[in-house]
C-alpha cells in the first residue's frame, strides 16, 4: 500500500512518485531557493534532490533558476525514481526467490535460538539456577 503525499515508500511505482512530487505543497514564488523558514516545501525538495544526485544547494539553485517549480518537481521525482530504481529491481529478485528468503530465515531463527539460548542460561545461573528451566 503506498504511503500519504508527503511520503515515499521504497517500493512505490514510478507513477506514484512522480504523483507525490508533482503534488508537494509550495509557495506561489516560483524561486527554487533554499530558504527553510519562508520556502520550507521547496527547500526540502532541494533537499531531496541534492541527497539523490550528490549535488550541492547552491548548484541545485543554479540549475534551475528562472525554471518553474513544474520542471523543478518533475526532476526531483525523476532523481528520487532513478535513485530507488536499483533498491526496487533487488527487491523484486529477492521476492521471486523463495527458496533464498526462506533459508536466510531460517538460518536467522536457527542463530537467534542459540544466542537466546546461551542468554537465558547465564541469566539462570544469575538468579540462582543451576539447571536449566524450559
């Protein structure tokens, strides 16, 4: 199920990002300028899109000045979308394999057991235990 406008789940659709962008809450300026306490919803999407493509505020607000905030918008999801694309090819791999899934669970259970197990016998002998309870 995908999240509310103002947040991005891994696994969204493309579609359903770009959506969210296009939709984010703006001031009616049309500067794209970081400025957090006038231009909040702008200054986080040029948070977003300096955090996807490695560029810096200052280089975003270059890029596009005298742009409008459509164009801005459309390239932060199109960045966010790229960024997330390899996560979500994995995923998927990951999910069509079940045999894969259901031996690192178990392998994880089978670890976990033995960690719980060494625990529970130390806490045992500390509350004066000898033999083990369970």
């Amino acid at each position: 199920k995908s999240l509310p406008d103002g947040c991005v789940n891994l696994m969204d659709s493309p579609e359903v990002i770009m959506k969210k962008f296009k939709r984010a809450v703006t001031d009616c300026e049309m500067a794209v300028k970081f400025d957090k306490e006038n231009k909040a919803g702008i200054s986080n999407l040029l948070s977003i899109y300096c955090a996807v493509t490695g560029k810096t505020i200052a280089e975003a607000e270059r890029e596009f000045a005298g742009m409008g905030y459509g164009a801005f918008k459309t390239a932060v999801g199109e960045a966010v979308v790229a960024d997330l694309e390899p996560v979500q090819k994995r995923v998927k791999e990951l999910e069509a394999n079940k045999d894969y899934l259901d031996a690192i669970i178990k392998d994880g259970a089978e670890k976990a057991s033995r960690l719980a197990d060494r625990t529970l016998t130390k806490v045992q002998r500390k509350v004066g235990f000898p033999n083990r309870i369970r």
